[in-house]
C-alpha cells in the first residue's frame, strides 16, 4: 500500500485527486512499453481504469501485469514528477462505468464529448482493470 502521510505521498494524493488523465503503461510481446493517457478513478486502494476488451493493453496485462502509471508534468506550473508502479488484473466484479458514481462524475462530459451516451461509453468500455499500486517515486 502506497504511504500517503509523506510529504511527498501527500502530493502524490492531490494528483490523484485533481488530474483527469493519468499515463497507462503496459509492456507489449516484444517487451516494449507501450505508454497510454486513460481516464481512472482511486478507489480501495486502486487504480480503477476502463477499456475495450479488445484493447491491446488488456492483453499486454494478461501476460506481463506489472506496469506504471505516471502524470503529466508542466516545467513551468507544476514540477511534481509522480510515478506508481503497479500489478494490473482484469477485475469482473466492477459495475459498468455509468453505475460506478466516481467514475461517472468525473467524466460524464467527457462521454458527452466523444458522442457517447453514458450506456454506449459502457458498452463499448466495458472491461475494468484495477491497478494495486505497489511502489511510488518520484519528486
């Protein structure tokens, strides 16, 4: 479980809470990173993101579940360099993400944005993976 009470998990926990978009990495057959922006939620302790089944990332995690997840940086505004490594799984027992209420206030307009009602955007993203995250660094 990642220590929050730190300075710099403090920081790492308003990320958390304020960021849209965190970078997904996963790592291909070829053993290549294969880096990604998804939206996601923290909830228990994990990284809840959605996805199609199809998605090559659900299979990266199938057969490497270790993988990370980093935020944006801005040199100017906000130098915080935050990075969680994790284990991915595929989790079944998630609602869909218009029943999940973090998930789906968070990003209701981005569903709206992409043309999506909140059912089509679970349809279509109907697979939940959750990130335990096990290390974090950075500063």
């Amino acid at each position: 479980m990642i220590d929050f009470s730190t300075k710099f998990g403090q920081k790492a926990r308003q990320h958390i809470d304020k960021e849209y978009v965190i970078w997904f990495t996963t790592v291909s057959a070829d053993l290549t990173p294969q880096p990604r922006p998804v939206w996601f939620i923290w909830e228990d302790n994990t990284f809840i993101i959605f996805s199609r089944p199809d998605a090559y990332k659900v299979a990266h995690i199938k057969q490497r579940p270790n993988v990370a997840l980093h935020f944006n940086t801005d040199d100017k505004a906000d130098k915080d360099v935050i990075v969680f490594l994790g284990v991915a799984e595929i989790d079944l027992n998630v609602s869909p993400p218009h029943e999940v209420p973090a998930y789906f206030e968070k990003y209701e307009s981005g569903m709206e944005e992409l043309g999506m009602t909140p059912e089509t955007f679970s349809k279509e993203y109907s697979l939940a993976i959750r990130v335990k995250a096990t290390k974090l660094r950075g500063w």
